[in-house]
C-alpha cells in the first residue's frame, strides 16, 4: 500500500489524525471529509491518487460511493469503525486507529 486516504464527516479529528500518525510511520498519507463543511472535502483527485481508502464508519463508505460511483468501483475501500467521540491526536484515538489498522499493514 502507497497512498493512503482515510475520510470522516468533517475531516476534523479522526482522519487528519490518522493521516498524521500514518505520515509519521512512513506512510503516503492524505485524510478528507464526506460533509460540504469539511476542512478538505473529499475530491475526485483525493480518490484517484488514493491507493486504499480507510473510512471512520459505514455511512462514510456509503457517501463516498454514491459520491463517485464508478471512480471507486475498483478501489479498496475498507471500514475501520471508529465511533466518533474523539479529539484530534486524543492517545485513546491513536490507540484505537493503530489496533484497526494493524490488519491491513501486515
């Protein structure tokens, strides 16, 4: 895996902060938001360049693909259930991305 793009709603504390910790693995790693509110929303140049995208919840997989339909049909697009009651960089967070990211980086 290369390029990694993790989405939330409002790319405001789970995905940058996955994004950030993954950086600082050695990672590609880019984050975005599914909501217009978004800090960066979601882009058909974020979904290109993306190798697997790592979405926070199941609503979030369903926004991407009714967003881009066949732009992501042949894409990873994996579902890592992390609830959002976080703060960005929260220890809690970074434990929890690490523990559900941990199967698909072996």
């Amino acid at each position: 895996m290369s390029n990694l793009l993790f989405v939330c709603s409002r790319n405001q504390w789970r995905s940058p902060t996955a994004e950030k910790i993954y950086k600082e693995k050695g990672f590609s790693a880019r984050s975005a938001g599914t909501s217009p509110k978004a800090k960066h929303s979601i882009s058909v140049k974020d979904v290109e360049w993306a190798d697997v995208i790592f979405v926070m919840e199941k609503k979030h997989k369903n926004r991407v693909v009714a967003m881009f339909g066949r732009l992501v049909e042949y894409k990873k697009i994996h579902v890592l259930d992390v609830p959002d009651e976080y703060r960005f960089m929260d220890p809690l967070l970074i434990d929890h991305l690490e523990d559900v990211m941990e199967p698909y980086l072996d």
